[in-house]
C-alpha cells in the first residue's frame, strides 16, 4: 500500500504535501476521466514513448559510442533505475508509479559524451555550468513533442529536477514544500517526495556497480583490483553490489524513518566511488579521447549556429545547404518555431537544444556529413551513368 494508504508502515514515509499539488500538472489539460492509469503510470508512458527517451539507447552512460553490445548505455541505466527504485518503495509502502515515472525520466537531458559533453556545450553557449538534471526538466516540460511538453505530473518534475546523481549522501528525508521548479538553478534542493528521494539513491546504485562490471569487461580494471572493503561488504559484481545496498537501504529506512543506508555499508559504498573515479572516470585510456569530442561539438556548434544566423526560421533554405545535417536541422527549426518564438530565445539556445538532443553516433556522423556530404559520392555517380 502506498503512502497515501492506511498502514502504519505507510505511515512512516508519508508525503505531506497533498495530492491536489502532487499530481498538477504543467498545463492544465482535461484529464480522460476513463484513463485507468493514474497520473504516475500515465506519465511513465509519456515518457517512454516520447523521442527524447528513445534517444537514449544511442547516449553514453561512461563509455562513449560503445559498439561493444554489452556495455551500458543511458536508456538501460535509467531502467535499472526505475526497477531498483520501484523495488525499494515496495519494500517501503512508497508508490511504485511513481518511483518507475522519475527514474525512466530522470536523464532525459543528459548530452552526447556524457558529462564531458555537457561541459564542452557548456562553454559553447557562456554558461557557467550545465546540470542535466535541471536539463531534463527543460526536456519534459518544452521541448519534447516538438515544444509542447510531455504535460506530467508536479511530484515527477520534482523528482526529476532533483535527483542529483552526483552527491553521495548517507541519508535523506525529503524537503515537503511546494517548489517553482522552473527557477532551480542549482543542486542544493531536495525532492518533495519519499519516491524523489529513493530515486535519488537508486541512481547511485546503479551505476555503481555496473560501470564496474564494464570497466572489467573491457579490461580496464580487474575484479581483484576493487578495494578490499568494497568486495567484503558489497560484493564483486554488479548483481552483489546492487543486492547488498538494496537490501541495506531498505532495511536501515525501516530503523531509521529515512532513506539511507548503515554506517558500514556507506563507507564502503564511498570505497568504491572513489575507486571508480580514480581508475574508470579518469583513466587516461578514456581521457585521451577528450579533445577529439571538444573538436566534434565545437565544430557542430560553430556550423549550425551560422546556418540558424543566415537562415533562421526559412525552412527551405536549410535544404539547399546539400547536407542531411542540414536538412534535418532546419526540420527541427520549423517544427519548434512556435516554440522559440514565444520563448525569444537567441541563435545559440536553439543550436544547443539541438546538439543537446543528438546522440553519441550522431554527432559523429554529422561532422562527417559537414565534411563531406552524403550526396557527394551520389552526385558524381549521377553524372556518370548520365555519360558526362
């Protein structure tokens, strides 16, 4: 039974802001009194059949543009987000909707090349900083379906906005008042709801151990090498480290009254970060490859924003350019002038939109296609076989 039930486990972890503000949406839209989901379950497939989300099978979680099937990429990280998430609110009483609703859109605006993306775009448009959590709630909230949003729920836009998956924290209990989520420009806030919060430490425990288990795959770390803590208390595989802080996170909650993990179990959990950030994160074999992703976006940056400048919203301008990238960029600019319009955004906010969006083989191949056109070859073989 969720929080909103009558078991005094439910009790425990109820959310006190009231439903009325909890399932708001951003626009106010007539609800299909027949729609049997409820506003959580509908926001989850929002989300997943939404072109954002789709995106991400082809995003980089830690290894960029991986052609190696097993390795991880963001859509799966978000999925193992949700299930660990959803598991841990069932443990709770929490709400499993909603929990599956933030994780599957908590990384929606995330960039090609991960977090070296986001600060190569960073630079690009004079910003002091990107956080693809707040990103992402751009993503939901406007740009997707072509700039009129995906419409969901207030509780999952918190949950979204405030997951932070880059802060450690043993413990945490949520912040139980009404936000303007639009005017969050930081990490220092915390989610409305017991669901926001376990998001919030599922997210840390999956990549945990599953960047783990690829940097083993692909050699760049051995199972030994993991610290002697980490392997005692957590585990060697992805699948042990998961169980052992599930299970101790649900059971400390339960102790405690918050969402948190045993002082043991926490310090080996920050072992392991740790060592992960030292041999995966920064290890020179991935590092190496950090100019050549700054050269890709600077490149596809510099070259859509003088088209936006040249042509602006004439769409068919963008097609006599002879490229695909092109062509698609000026579809993307007609689609979301309404958008823009209303929005006054300047030249370099509609190129970063677009770049943000693009997937890691994407932007590869749109370089490419900048240099030399897919038409190229094409052309010269039209005026072969017409006997030129």
């Amino acid at each position: 039974m969720h929080p909103d039930g009558d078991s005094q486990e439910g009790l425990f972890f109820r959310n006190e802001l009231p439903r009325e503000v909890l399932h708001r949406r951003l626009r106010p839209r007539e609800e299909d009194q027949r729609d049997m989901r409820g506003p959580y379950f509908r926001d989850t497939t929002a989300v997943i059949h939404s072109y954002p989300f789709r995106r991400m099978k082809h995003k980089t979680q830690v290894f960029f543009a991986p052609r190696n099937d097993h390795i991880c990429t963001r859509i799966e990280h978000v999925m193992h987000v949700a299930t660990i998430a959803a598991t841990i609110c069932r443990a709770l009483s929490l709400d499993g909707d909603l929990a599956w609703a933030i994780g599957l859109g908590h990384d929606l605006g995330h960039t090609p090349f991960g977090h070296l993306g986001e600060k190569i775009l960073s630079q690009l448009r004079g910003l002091e900083g990107f956080r693809h959590e707040i990103y992402s709630l751009r993503v939901v909230d406007h740009l997707a379906n072509h700039g009129s949003g995906l419409n969901l729920t207030y509780a999952v836009r918190d949950g979204i906005i405030n997951h932070c998956g880059e802060k450690f924290e043993q413990s945490l209990t949520p912040d139980h008042t009404e936000k303007d989520l639009s005017a969050i420009r930081r990490r220092d806030r915390l989610p409305a709801t017991w669901e926001g919060v376990v998001v919030r430490m599922s997210d840390k425990i999956a990549y945990l151990g599953r960047d783990l288990e690829d940097a083993i795959q692909l050699g760049l770390v051995r199972s030994e090498d993991i610290p002697e803590v980490g392997r005692r208390v957590l585990g060697r595989s992805n699948s042990e480290i998961i169980d052992s802080l599930v299970n101790d996170l649900i059971r400390t909650s339960l102790e405690t009254g918050t969402v948190g993990f045993s002082d043991a179990v926490y310090r080996a959990f920050l072992e392991v970060k740790e060592f992960n950030y030292q041999r995966i994160y920064n290890n020179p074999k991935l590092t190496g490859y950090h100019q050549y992703f700054q050269r890709i976006l600077e490149t596809l940056f510099g070259y859509l924003q003088g088209l936006f400048e040249q042509f602006g919203p004439e769409v068919e301008r963008y097609q006599r350019e002879g490229n695909t990238l092109a062509a698609r960029f000026g579809d993307y600019v007609g689609k979301m002038q309404g958008f823009y319009l209303q929005e006054e955004s300047p030249p370099e906010q509609v190129v970063f939109d677009y770049i943000a969006g693009m997937t890691d083989d994407y932007a590869i191949e749109s370089v490419a296609e900048i240099m030399v056109p897919r038409q190229f070859s094409a052309q010269f073989d039209t005026i072969l076989t017409e006997g030129f």
